[in-house]
C-alpha cells in the first residue's frame, strides 16, 4: 500500500508542475480527483483516467480488478462533491454513479478505448462503478 501512496504522490506532483502531463501517461487522458475522506474528513487526491461524455468527465472504480471499490468511491459514496483538476484547470464537480442502460453505454466505451478494462471485469465479480463527475 506505501508503495501505491509514493506512486500516485510522485504523478500528482509530476501532474501538478508540467500542466496535467505525466510521462508514463503519455498520450493518456489522465485527471487528478480529490474527494473527501469518508472517515477523516480530510482532502483525498487520486490520479486517474478518464473519459468525456459530452462535457463530462466519467471516471471508473476498477481497482485493478480487486474485489473491493477504491477508496475515492467510498469518499463518492458518502460526499458526492468533490474536485477535478484537469490539464491547467481545477473545476467543482458532482459524481453521479451510473446504473442501467447509462453504465453499460459507458463501460462499453471505456472497454473499447482501453481493453484491460475487460481484464478487471474478469477478475472480480463486484459490479465497477462507472461515476459521471459534472460541473457543479
């Protein structure tokens, strides 16, 4: 787990001082979420990958295809508003999680444009959120 921590500090500072570009990430739509943890209270920043569904951005618990959420879904779960900085710029958003219809649509597309999504499915049996962020 320290090791992930000092992984994703190393990004989110790399993210933070060259305008949201991340070496390894390279070519990767990549965005910093900062959420409220659910239990301390205290400000909670994860580097992710997203997508654009019209203007907004949908982000995905996969975990790695572990059996349980990531942490930032938990903060989702418990406060929805949370903090996006993308490239240059910071916005105020509001996280929906999908169901029905809407999930499949945008598991599908993420799948597609990214096919080891399709490996975390089949290493889990939790169904991943898939968690539209909109401006707020």
């Amino acid at each position: 787990m320290a090791d992930r921590v000092e992984v994703n500090r190393a990004i989110i500072a790399e993210f933070r001082a060259n305008g949201g570009e991340v070496s390894q990430f390279a070519g990767v739509p990549l965005l910093l979420l900062t959420t409220t943890g659910a239990r301390s209270g205290e400000p909670r920043t994860s580097p992710m990958m997203y997508a654009l569904d019209g203007d907004r951005h949908v982000v995905y618990g996969t975990n790695g295809g572990r059996d349980i959420d990531p942490a930032w879904v938990h903060n989702l779960r418990a406060d929805p508003r949370a903090v996006i900085e993308v490239g240059v710029d910071r916005l105020e958003v509001a996280a929906t999680f999908t169901e029905g219809d809407e999930h499949a649509r945008l598991w599908d597309r993420a799948v597609e444009q990214n096919p080891t999504f399709a490996d975390f499915t089949a290493r889990t049996d939790r169904p991943i959120p898939v968690i539209v962020l909109d401006r707020r």
